[in-house]
C-alpha cells in the first residue's frame, strides 16, 4: 500500500474544488447549498450544505463512475486488498442484499448461519434463494450464538452439493469468528462463493494481531460497514470483491436497489475515513485493543459481571474473537443486559450499542477515549452495588434453533392473516420479529412459532427490548401463513 497514493481522497478534493468555484445552483437539492432552508444551515453548518450537491460531471456519478469516483474506489480497493470496491451509500444493508443477488437467482440455495442480520433473509426474500441453515452452537454460560463449525458447514455443503453460496458473519455482533480460511477453501473446492458479512469487520483490514478479513481469506465477496468501527458517516459502507466476480454485473445488481442520487456527504466521508485507516490505521486500532483491554480487566474486577474475550476460543466455532468488542455479560447480578442499557441511558447519560437479555455491548473504535471508558467502568460498578438481585427465573439463552417450513420468499408473500401472539403457537410466520439492535431476527417468515419463541418474545418485551418486524408496531399479533 503506497502512502503517498493512499494520501489522496479523490471525491472530497473535488468536492473542495467545486466549492471554490462558486457554482450558481439550478439543480437539486433544492436548498440550495442551504440558503433555502435557514433552519437547516443553522443546524448543520454551511461548509456541509454547500457540498450536499447532485451528481455533475466534474463530481462524477456513483451509478456509472469515470472519473473521481472510480478513482476513490480504486484507491478503496488497494486500501482493503481487495480487486474492487464499490461505494454504498444505502448502508451495509444494501451491500448484503448485492451480493446475495449477484450470485443467488430464484430456487438457488445459499448455505448460512441462522444469526444472520435481517438484511440477508430480506435478500432471499427479493431474490428467491433458499436458505440452508448451519445452526451456530450455543456457549452454555452466555446464552450467546458462536461462529459455525467446521464440520457443520462441510456437512451442508455435501448434503446440498447443488448451493451457490456459502454466507458468513465476521464476526459476530459478540466478536466472534468462523474458521473463514478454512470454510473459503472448502467452498472453492465445491465451486460455491463465499460471502462475507463484515459489518463489525473494518478494523480487520487495519489493525495489526486481528482476526483474518475476507478478502485475505480469499473470500468472493464482502460487505463492510465503515461507519461503524472505520469513522466514515452514518450509512456508509464499502462492498469488496476479489478476482473472479465481475465488476459490471455487481454493479448492475447493486444499482438495483442503491440510490442514484448518491449523497456526497457520505461517499467524501467514505473517501477521508478510508485515507485516515490506509495511513493511519495500525496506530489507531493498537490504542483501540488496549482500551477494550483495559476496560475488561477493570470490568472483571467489579465481579459479577463478566467481560469475555480471547478465552472463548475453541479452535472451531470459536476460531477467533475480535478484541476490540467490549462484550458484557450482566445475568449473574440478576439484570437483563436491556436493564443495564437502558440504566445506563437513563441514569448515566451513557449510550452504548445494545443490550439483550443477557449481555451488553459496547463499540469501541476509533473516536473512544480512556475518560469515557473509566466513567462506564464505575458506573457498572455502581449499578451492580445499586440493583444487584436474584437471577432466579432469568431466561438464560439468546438464540432458538428456528424450525423452517416455507423458503421466506414463499411465506412473506403467502396468503396471511392476524392473530395474537400469545395464540401463535404452531403456526408458520408471515413476517419477522427481532430485537433492534443487533437486527437478528428471533422469527423469520417461513419459521414455525413454537412456546419457547413466544416465551422469549414476551421476556424480552417485557424487560424492554426493542422489538421491530411485525406490521403490528405494539407486537400484540402476528401475521401468520395460511395453511
């Protein structure tokens, strides 16, 4: 990687030249480079609208890129080791659902774990893949999905010789690893693609001592959300493709669905953050690893909780574990990782990513600073001294093993009616439920409702996840197939 080249940021350059010019707008958006809106100008600044611009020859256009952009993409690429990247500005959501349509057709099935984000069953949803689901195993203290096991995913490949594709997370929303090397070579050996969701992955690209990337790996495809550990805005993520894809065909499957009035906030934030990792990057994730480290050793020392990492690895479903993941366990002082959220919200002005029913998780990345990690150290030391309990009647799993009846497709768009859910049990959804955060669904369409899913379902809403996916926003029903 060349750091003179990598110094360069194409689209903000350009961005910087068109601004100097001072261009008399008649075109979209229709603020005006904000004059048009006072109260959005006072809000966001000036220097921002004037580059919120339309695409224009001198800017290049993010649909059919010639110049800037396919600049900024190349360099994207070099950056990442990959043979392309493409610029998305539809999130790592519409990054997931390309590359399941570039190599998934109707009837074509897909090997994947079933801790998936919606984004990938919502894929199969609009393209008609089938999914053949590897369980992940479950680690009995934390009630946690793993990675896939090896045998697993060579048990699916010879029983579905016939798969287009195999998916993996790296890592999980936990930061855990699948044995990607392995699993790549097992999939070129079967002639299937590997695809890659890397959305809590940019680091690995950067960072000295991480986990493999999908593209070392040698994977066909990967999706990267830059925003959320690379410091890119909101909504920007990278698609990374190696040899033996075609450039134009993922990008006709990408303009499918991603927006043809590219925002330039986002693609010069992609172009900035991307020169930040290239010259920057090994530094700025070494400091990152040891602040997870040390919020870790300080988290353990309360006691009761317990801040997990490198000793879950097993050489299997386990590979590896991202570091920089600062993963909490809180059930054994008798709060939901929910609870723990939202007392930190509400009671310590702290926001961190998410918290389910068990554990909660904290981002850390480039931005955190040892102050901010010392306040969230004592303020779980002072929660656990404040609403220590019993853990007895705690649910003590995350993840249930789903039973498939229709491909997802079929199911979501099947002949379906309302019920409450308290009287689903036995019946196939029309529709998802998940928490969100993580964005992993408990029920996808075509799953059977089973007493120990409702019995989750209700846990969860009751210690105050945030449920999404049904068409009843209360989760009071649910639209089932009719059979």
């Amino acid at each position: 990687m060349h750091s003179e080249w990598q110094s360069k940021a194409p689209i903000y350059e350009a961005l910087l030249k068109y601004k100097s010019k001072r261009v008399v707008p008649f075109d979209v958006p229709g603020h005006k480079q904000g004059r048009g809106n006072p109260g959005l100008a006072e809000f966001f600044g000036e220097k921002c609208l004037a580059v919120d611009v339309n695409s224009m020859k001198p800017l290049d256009n993010l649909v059919h890129p010639v110049s800037v952009i396919k600049e900024a993409e190349e360099l994207a690429a070099a950056a990442f080791g990959a043979h392309h990247a493409f610029f998305m500005v539809n999130g790592t959501t519409s990054a997931v659902q390309a590359m399941i349509l570039s190599v998934c057709k109707q009837g074509d099935k897909i090997i994947m774990p079933r801790n998936v984000h919606r984004s990938a069953i919502n894929a199969l949803i609009i393209s008609g893949a089938i999914p053949v689901y590897v369980n992940p195993g479950i680690h009995t203290r934390l009630g946690i999905p793993l990675g896939m096991s090896l045998d697993d995913v060579e048990r699916a490949v010879h029983e579905n010789p016939d798969a287009k594709a195999i998916f993996v997370n790296n890592p999980t929303y936990y930061g855990i690893c699948s044995d990607l090397k392995r699993i790549t070579a097992l999939a070129h050996e079967h002639h299937m693609h590997v695809l890659v969701d890397e959305a809590h992955g940019t680091h690995f690209y950067f960072g000295e001592n991480m986990p493999t990337s999908a593209m070392a790996a040698g994977a066909d495809m990967a999706a990267v959300s830059m925003h959320k550990t690379g410091g890119s805005l909101t909504q920007s993520s990278f698609l990374l493709i190696n040899q033996g894809l075609g450039v134009g065909h993922v990008r006709q499957m990408i303009n499918l669905t991603q927006t043809t009035s590219g925002s330039y906030l986002l693609l010069s934030s992609l172009d900035i953050s991307r020169r930040n990792l290239a010259l920057n990057g090994r530094t700025i994730f070494e400091k990152v690893c040891t602040l997870a480290d040390y919020a870790r050793d300080e988290i353990n020392k309360i006691g009761g909780y317990y801040a997990f990492a490198s000793e879950l690895m097993n050489g299997d479903s386990v590979y590896d574990f991202d570091r920089t993941k600062l993963a909490v366990h809180t059930r054994d002082i008798g709060l939901a990782g929910i609870e723990v959220y939202d007392i930190l919200r509400d009671d310590y002005g702290i926001q961190i990513e998410f918290g389910d029913i068990g554990n909660i998780l904290a981002i850390l990345s480039v931005g955190d600073r040892a102050l901010a990690l010392e306040r969230l150290v004592s303020s779980l030391s002072e929660i656990k001294r404040l609403y220590i309990r019993d853990k007895k009647g705690m649910l003590d799993y995350e993840y249930i093993s789903p039973e498939v009846v229709l491909a997802p497709q079929q199911a979501f768009y099947a002949d379906q009616h309302s019920v409450a859910m308290k009287d689903s049990k036995g019946c196939i959804s029309g529709e998802f439920v998940m928490a969100y955060p993580p964005g992993i669904p408990i029920l996808a369409p075509g799953e059977r409702i089973t007493a120990e899913i409702i019995e989750y379902i209700t846990y969860a809403k009751a210690k105050g996840s945030s449920l999404t996916g049904t068409e009843d926003m209360s989760l009071e029903n649910i639209r089932i197939v009719e059979e």
